[in-house]
C-alpha cells in the first residue's frame, strides 16, 4: 500500500529516480559528510531516507572508528533500500532503521521504540524540512533528538537547478525560466493546501537560531556536470524536465507544454536526450547549528 508524505507525495514510487540521483551526487556527498563529521561523532541520525546513498557515506566515514546511523522516514520500501546499502557498508557500524513521521511530536520515542540511539551526535536531514506542515516546529523536534555539543544538519534549495540553454531551436527562448517559475508556484500552492500548514517568514539559518541551536552557519556547494554529459547526466537531465513537466500543466501556455513535450519525446527529433549542449548545474546549500544545552530546544 503506498505510503504518502504531507504533500501528498508516494516517496517509494521514487525509488528508481532516487538511486540514480545518489550515483550523480556520490562525490558531493562523500565531500559533505566529511565536512560535516567531527573526530569524535559516532553516531548519525538522518531524517528522510532517499535511497540509502547518504547513509551509506555516513556508514563508510564511520568505518575506520565505529559507529551507529539511523535512518527515519516514513516511506518503508526507501527504508527497507536504505538499509541494505548502508549496512552492506562496513560490520563495524549498525545501521538502524526507524518508520516514523518527522512531523509528529511521538518522533523521539518513535526512535527509542526501536532500540536506537535516542540522541546523535549528528542529525541530518537533506531536502526534507520544506516539505515538513510546520517547518520550524519541525526543526525544532529535529533539534530534541541532537545530543548537547551535538550538530543539527540540514540541506535545502540554493538556486535553482538548470540543465537546458536558453534558445533550444524550438519554441520560445527562455522555456526553463519559464517552467522553473511555474515549479515555484506549485510549490507555493502545494504548501498553502497541506494540512497543518505553517509559515515560515525566516530564512533557514534563523530557523535554526530560533529552534534553539547556536553558532549557526551556512555554506553552499555546487553539484556541477557540463556538457557534454555522460548517460548518468542525461538521465539527471531529464529527471529534471520530467518533474518540471508534472507541475507546469496549470501555470504555463500550451505553447511552452507542447515544447517540452517534444524535448520529452524519445522518438522525435527534438529529444533532449540526443543533445550535446545540455548540462546540469544544481546549486544545494547547508545549514548546521550546535545543540549546546541538555535542555530541551527553546
């Protein structure tokens, strides 16, 4: 039975996408987990499985000392993959897995049911806390579940990601924009009708001050593929397109929907998948606080 998120979305029908786009960002992750890793951490814990890509960087960073990840989502076939990737890493890390919803207030003891470590040296969470009802109560649950002297993690948007020149030979010049601002709107519209809603007027790094974290940074990093792209690129590429195209039926003119369909068509002469001037450039940023109270988050 398929398990949907707050927006609706049946994250384990994404299985397949989300492999391919942990094989695309395998080089950024390993670079992030390092970066983010501090000599004495042994445990992680991540919200929002994805395919076990992360994880399993986590698990290999652990490989030399130890350790424990545990990975939460609600999504049990992302989980059931996480699993098997992560733990096929390294026998000296356990990998636990965790079917609970980051968006209720149960998480903490969803996690201690488990046997899992309750607190973690590390909690991470990539492209996961927008989709969160009430983002910032939800950084705040996230936060409980750092220990003190611990690190609150989490990745989201920079720019937008681009992967089309701007005069393709057919239709308008200017179609990415175009269909990058009609994303925006869905996804202004996706959030305004989730249940539970809740604005959140701030940035990301005042989230965190707010959730009750310290000595809040930010950094941004580049997932950089030029043309022309191997099969790996082409595939992110028309991942992208494709997603695009899910969201831009009610926001863009037939003219720019029939464009893109052409460039989706595997069988027509204009598919994208047989160009050479295609790219994908994607621009991802970080934000990290430090739980330094054994206080529950402000």
């Amino acid at each position: 039975m398929a398990t949907h998120s707050h927006d609706n979305i049946d994250w384990d029908a994404h299985l397949q996408r989300l492999r391919e786009a942990d094989e695309l960002n395998a080089p950024e992750t390993a670079e992030l987990v390092a970066r983010l890793l501090r000599a004495d951490d042994r445990t992680v814990l991540e919200i929002g499985a994805g395919a076990g890509g992360t994880a399993a960087a986590f698990a290999a960073a652990l490989g030399d000392t130890g350790g424990e990840v545990v990975v939460v989502d609600t999504a049990p076939e992302l989980l059931a993959a996480a699993a098997e990737r992560a733990g096929s890493v390294s026998d000296r890390v356990a990998v636990h897995v965790v079917q609970a919803d980051a968006a209720a207030d149960g998480l903490a003891e969803a996690v201690a049911q488990t046997g899992a470590p309750t607190q973690a040296d590390l909690v991470f969470a990539a492209f996961v806390v927008h989709h969160l009802p009430d983002q910032l109560a939800g950084l705040r649950r996230l936060a409980q579940l750092v220990r003190p002297g611990g690190q609150l993690a989490i990745v989201e948007f920079g720019l937008p990601t681009r992967v089309l020149p701007d005069d393709l030979g057919i239709g308008e010049p200017g179609l990415e924009a175009r269909l990058i601002s009609a994303h925006d709107q869905w996804f202004r519209r996706m959030r305004a009708e989730m249940d539970g809603s809740v604005r959140m007027p701030v940035g990301w790094g005042t989230a965190l001050a707010e959730a009750g974290l310290t000595g809040v940074r930010s950094w941004s990093y580049l997932v950089d593929r030029p043309a022309p792209l191997d099969a790996l690129g082409r595939s992110a590429v028309l991942r992208r397109l494709q997603l695009l195209r899910r969201h831009a039926e009610e926001f863009v003119d037939q003219d720019d929907l029939r464009t893109l369909d052409e460039l989706l068509d595997e069988g027509g002469e204009h598919y994208v998948g047989n160009r050479d001037d295609v790219y994908f450039l994607a621009t991802h940023t970080v934000h990290v606080g430090v739980r330094e109270s054994a206080g529950d988050p402000a």
